[in-house]
C-alpha cells in the first residue's frame, strides 16, 4: 500500500476541487436554509463526466476503482460541501455496482449510461420501519404476477427520493417462513420510480437538508421482470457488494468533513484576538486541533487500505468497516472541535461549522451504526461470539 496519491489520483482531487470552488460555504448554506437539492452541482459533475468514475468505460465511465472515487468524494465533502454535495451524488458513484457484477448486458447498456450522465437520479429503498439493520427481515413484498412483480410495503430513510427518477429496490419475494436460510427470498430490482404507485414522504432533520430523506409507501407498483438484477431470491447477496465500497466512500468524506472544519478552526484561531494575543497561541486551543489532525490522518489511512484491497479484489469487509468507524468518529470530533474553538460564533450559521457538525453526524450513524461495526470486528477479527 502506498502512503501518497498517485499523479492520476492528485490530478483528479485538483479537478474536483476545481469544480467545487464555484459551489462555495454560502452556495451550501443557501441549500441548507432552503431545503433544496443542489441541482446546479449535480449537473456541474456529471457534465464533468465525474459521476461515472468507478463506472466500465464501456458505458461511459472513466473505469477507475473505488480508491479513485474515494479520493474525488473526500475532496468534495473537504471543499465545505460535506454530505450535502457527497450525498446529492453518492448513489450515481457506487449504487448501482450490483448492475455492474450482476446485471446483464442489455440491463448494463440501458441502466448505466443515464445514471453516468446524470439524466437518472437514483435512489435505494433497503431500510425498512422497525427493521433497521437487520435487513434478512424485510416486510416489503413483491409478488410475482405473470412478467411482472407487483409490490407493497414501506422504506424509510431513503435518501433523494424526492428527485429520483430510479430506485434500486431490493424486496422479499419469497415469505421469509417459506425458505430454508433467511438471506434468501430477497431480490433486487432497479426500476422507475413510479410516483402515481408510491407516495413519497418528506422525513424533517437536523442537518443535510439539501438532500432528501424520506419514508416511502408502495401502493401496488409494477416491476417489469427484465428489472429485476439476477436471479430472483437472491438479492441479498447481490447488495452486498455495493456495501464495503460505500462504507469506504463514507469514511473518506468523513475525514473531509473534517478537514473542512479544521482547515476553519485552524484559521479562526490565527485570527482571533483574546487577551492581546491569537487564541491559537494557547496549548488549550492548539491541542485538541493537533490531536484531531492526528486522528484523521489515521483514520484517512485506514480508509484508502480499505479501498486499494477492494480494488484487489481482496477480502476487505473489516478494514471497510473499520474506516467508517474510525473516519466518522474523528470526523464528528473534529467538527465539534472547531465549532468550540470558535466560542460563541461557532453557533452562528455565517461560520459554518456549525453545518459541519450537523452533517458530521451523518457517517456516525449511517449506513451502520458504530456498535455493529464493533460487534462484526469482534465477531470476524477477533472470533468472539456473535452477539446478537
């Protein structure tokens, strides 16, 4: 494992930023206070062919690996975007990877270019109401009716929903009672979101709020069968491999979140006079930044081993998960760092941090919680008991 960016990957973090520079902390600001999806820069990357980087050239991707889009999402939550611009493209990155393994060619050839060009918005419909992670127990149903699948049920959490145009649904098509392993009966579907058959309903939050979250409810919505990917019942497996590349995802814009904030604490306390002298200059002040640029750096590392054995192909399952929960802890702990060296004014929107570290929380809780994280390590890492 290398300990540097290559030119190739240097190059493409100094393009992202590119882009990012004209999408500034006000132009976030602006989309948070007003709860609108950054369209501007969503078009912004696609057109700068940035939304089908880990995608096959043959569609219209760059064919690069999940340690490239790592490096282009990183910059992207560290421009001031944070999970506000990583989130309005993060489906368009990795979502769709399942396609990638497990779809046929026409299934390829007719799912993958629009979503590269950003002409599709995607969103997943995994998560459930009183399910949760426990994904083997999913109520959504779709039952198979002559070619088609009809299905009914409810998601929630479902990120962009309110712009999407697809959803990769994944749905149990056999009764769980029916079948002779619990990962089985599952099967993933990605087909239009039919707006007239599911009723999409806004969930209010803390933070994020340029980018949807919403509870779903499937009133009866036709799948046609060449939407589903792969075999039926066996879907489960499928999602599977899209969730180390966005849990990697997640960690290195978790570090960038923040390095954004430090970047702007770090600042703050050159500038800020207290007492005759630059609060920076007091070990109260310089020590916990020290200690977050530490942890991140850690963190970061952590995050790109992870990458570059998925792009191996090797087993990379504990360092993925690893790097989420390194990458989120030190993320949140930074952004909470910056806003109290900023005293009073990091309550204040004009600073900023204060939306870092609202959409710090994010990598913390999702797509996994810290203490699944912990139990899986335990369980696979160290050959402890399962414990749940």
């Amino acid at each position: 494992m290398g300990f540097t960016r290559t030119a190739e990957q240097q190059e493409i973090r100094e393009q992202t930023l590119r882009i990012c520079a004209d999408f500034g902390d006000d132009y976030w600001l602006r989309k948070d206070r007003e709860g609108t999806f950054p369209e501007e820069f969503f078009r912004a990357m696609a057109d700068g062919g940035w939304l089908g980087v880990a995608m096959p050239q043959e569609y219209g991707g760059a064919g690069l690996g999940i340690t490239e889009a790592s490096v282009m999402m990183q910059a992207v939550a560290e421009s001031g975007a944070c999970m506000s611009g990583a989130s309005a493209i993060h489906m368009n990155i990795f979502g769709l990877n399942p396609v990638v393994v497990f779809g046929t060619e026409a299934q390829k050839r007719r799912m993958l270019p629009p979503l590269i060009a950003g002409t599709d918005k995607a969103c997943f419909g995994v998560t459930e109401p009183n399910v949760g992670l426990n994904t083997t127990e999913l109520k959504t149903r779709a039952e198979r009716v002559g070619d088609r699948y009809v299905v009914n049920g409810q998601k929630m959490w479902i990120s962009t929903a309110q712009v999407a145009t697809k959803i990769l649904l994944l749905a149990r098509t056999t009764p769980l009672d029916q079948v002779r392993k619990k990962t089985d009966g599952l099967s993933l579907f990605y087909t239009t979101l039919d707006r007239s058959k599911v009723e999409v309903r806004l969930i209010e939050k803390m933070g994020r709020h340029a980018v949807d979250s919403n509870m779903l409810f499937f009133d009866g919505l036709e799948i046609p069968e060449e939407d589903r990917i792969g075999e039926e019942g066996k879907g489960f497996r499928y999602i599977l491999h899209g969730m180390n590349p966005e849990r990697i995802l997640i960690a290195a814009e978790a570090v960038g979140i923040g390095r954004a904030a430090l970047a702007k604490a770090s600042s703050y306390a050159k500038e800020r006079i207290v007492f005759g002298r630059p609060i920076g200059q007091n070990q109260g002040i310089q020590h916990p930044l020290a200690r977050c640029w530490a942890h991140l750096e850690a963190a970061d590392l952590m995050t790109f081993k992870a990458a570059e054995l998925y792009d191996q192909g090797q087993e990379c399952g504990a360092e993925a998960n690893a790097a989420k929960y390194l990458a989120g802890e030190a993320g949140f702990t930074a952004a909470e760092t910056a806003v109290m060296t900023h005293g009073g004014m990091g309550y204040a929107q004009e600073y900023h941090v204060e939306r870092y570290l609202r959409e710090s929380l994010i990598p913390r809780i999702a797509p996994v919680s810290r203490e699944l994280i912990l139990s899986h390590i335990a369980e696979r890492v160290l050959g402890l008991a399962k414990s749940y």
